[in-house]
C-alpha cells in the first residue's frame, strides 16, 4: 500500500471511530470538507501542518497516520 493511501486509510479510521462525520473533521480542524475527503481518497498529499491539524482535532499523535493500521490498535 502507498504511503498516501496509509494516510487516508488512518485518517477515515480514527474519524469513524469517533463516530464523526468528513465535516466536523474539517470543521474541528480547520480545513475544507472537499480537502479531507481528498485526503481520505489518497488524492492529495498532506502537509506536516495539515497532519498536526489533524491530529490535534482527533486527539492522534500525527506520527500514528504513517503506520499502516494504526488506528486499530487504538480500539
């Protein structure tokens, strides 16, 4: 799997498990829907700033959205 699929991958993940929608994600940090869902699709590529961002609204160190899976470890 490419390291941004990995990314969107985690992203979606720890957002469902938080039961939250694209658009509080995107409200909560900061950013547009149509962005997250892009990322989410792997068909952009996040910044460091947009990873922290991120991160930060969903209480995930940003390290954990480069590991494949992390956000099953988290259950």
């Amino acid at each position: 799997m490419k390291l941004y699929q990995i990314i969107g991958d985690n992203i979606r993940g720890f957002r469902t498990q938080k039961g939250w929608t694209q658009e509080k994600l995107a409200i909560r940090s900061d950013l547009n829907i149509n962005y997250v869902g892009c990322l989410e699709r792997a068909e952009r590529k996040p910044s460091i700033d947009t990873l922290m961002r991120i991160g930060k609204a969903l209480h995930v160190h940003p390290s954990q959205f480069l590991i494949e899976g992390s956000y099953r470890k988290d259950v």
